[in-house]
C-alpha cells in the first residue's frame, strides 16, 4: 500500500500502519479520495488529527488511544466525500437548506465508515463531533454519552476551522479571537479538556 502523500511527518506513517493492521484498505482509499476531491478538508482533518494527538498526549493517553485519536481527527470529516463540491467551496453565506444539507456529512460519514471500522469510540468521534455539551448540536443534539475522543475532536476541529487559511467561505480569525470565540461558547465543551487546549495546545 503506498503512502498518502502530503501527510505531515509522524502521522501518515503511523496511522498507516493502524489502519493495516485493522484490514482498513477501504479507509484509506476514502482518505486519498478525500485528498482528490478536497485538498482543504483534507489539510483541515491532518491538522485536526494533529491537535487531538497533542491532546492526547497532555492527557496521558497511552500510545495505542493516541493513535486511534489521530485516526477519529483525521477521519472525522469523510462524510464531505458525499456533500458536492459547488456547496462545499461556496463562497457567502449559506442558506438554511443549504447548511443543512452540510450537516448531514457527520453522518454520511458514519455510515461510510460503519461497515469498515469496529473502533466504536472512531466511529462516534465522526458521528459525535458536531454535538455539543449543552445539547446545542447535531446530529442527535444530546449533551450526555458523548465520548472523550468526540469531546476532544470537536474542540480541535472548532479551533482549526477558525483559524485556518481557507480559499473559500469566511476568512480565517486569528488565534486570540479565536480562543475568545470558544471561551464564550464553553457550555458546549467538557471544561477541564477546553482549559487544556486554550492554555497547552493552541
Ligand atoms: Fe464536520
């Protein structure tokens, strides 16, 4: 099995090997079909990836958790595979259906994976990372029986969507703002988890 190229050193290799090890071909090829179809929701699940390892690590997650972490922020965002690409590059705002209809990535995304990964806490970290603590999400919109890596996800995608560098929709914020913006919103968050993130990883 080739490499995915444009992985940063240290993940691709990694989580290559744990999908092997899991018979997880078919994973891997939605991730290089997602690095075709989307550069940016690509580059956007690395660095999520990333940050959910980084924070991983500050938790004292063993190296196994650490890389099955990795694997739910890199894979959180594969359901995109089914949203088209003239909605998901659109410039402007949204209408209702049309936000909507992005919504239903998190769980065309589980359902894509369902059938290929037993990992139960990846699978709920793409189904679950769009919930919020205060039940203000989606899918389900629960605020109980969300999983520590979902809770971890959701504050590294909130982040990395936020800051980054992107060619369409809204301008990227800087880091202060940012962290201010997710400040504000904590009641979505586990507490103890947002604290380390703001203060250690970002
Ligand atoms: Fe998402």
């Amino acid at each position: 099995m080739s490499g995915i190229p444009g992985y940063e050193p240290g993940i691709g290799l990694d989580l290559e090997e744990y999908f092997r090890k899991t018979q997880q071909e078919k994973v891997f090829n939605l991730l290089k079909c997602m690095k075709k179809y989307s550069l940016e929701t690509f580059e956007h699940s690395v660095a999520v990836a990333e940050l959910s390892g980084q924070m991983g690590q500050r938790l004292g997650y063993t190296e196994d958790d650490i890389v099955r972490l990795r694997a739910a922020g890199l894979l959180h965002d594969i359901g995109k595979l089914t949203i088209p690409l003239t909605l998901l590059c659109k410039k402007g705002e949204l209408t209702k259906k049309e936000r909507e209809q992005i919504q239903t990535h998190v769980l065309a995304g589980y359902t894509l994976l369902l059938p290929c990964i037993s990992d139960v806490n990846i699978l709920l970290a793409v189904r679950q990372h769009h919930e919020r603590l205060d039940g203000t999400g989606y899918p389900d919109g629960i605020s109980k029986g969300i999983t520590d890596f979902a809770k971890i996800v959701m504050l590294a995608d909130v982040y990395d969507g936020m800051t980054r560098q992107r060619t369409y929709r809204s301008e990227s914020i800087s880091e202060v703002l940012a962290k201010k913006i997710m400040e504000k919103d904590k009641a979505g968050y586990e507490g103890e988890y947002l604290r380390i993130f703001l203060k250690n990883i970002v």
